[in-house]
C-alpha cells in the first residue's frame, strides 16, 4: 500500500472517534468497503482502533475486523 493510502485510513481511523454520528458512520461505512481487501484489512488491525463503542453501526466493521 501507498503511502498516501495508508494516511487515509489512519484519517477514517480518527473519524471513528468524532463527536458526530454521522461523522462515524460514514466512516465506518468506507472503512467497511475498503476492508474488503485483505492488505486494507491488516493496516486497519495493524493500527488495532477501538470499536466497541460505535454500537449497531458498527458490527460489520467489527466483524470483519474480527475475523
């Protein structure tokens, strides 16, 4: 991955801890489509965010982090 590729997924990262909801679902929304590639994946486990608290919006971000 890209250097500049890697910045945009610590980006959505932080985003997952936005006061907004709608910020955070949007994000988990991108970083779900973007997870669907396995080297996506291990950055996003690589950087290990924590997800507990984004509740129903984010269990299949969850999930596939999980996996």
């Amino acid at each position: 991955m890209q250097p500049a590729q890697e910045w945009q997924i610590r980006m959505l990262l932080t985003q997952l801890y936005d006061p907004s909801q709608e910020v955070c679902e949007l994000a988990v929304r991108v970083l779900e489509e973007a997870c669907r590639t396995l080297e996506t994946l291990e950055i996003v486990v690589q950087m290990r965010p924590s997800l507990d608290h984004l509740g129903d919006f984010g269990t299949v971000l969850l999930t596939r982090y999980a996996s």
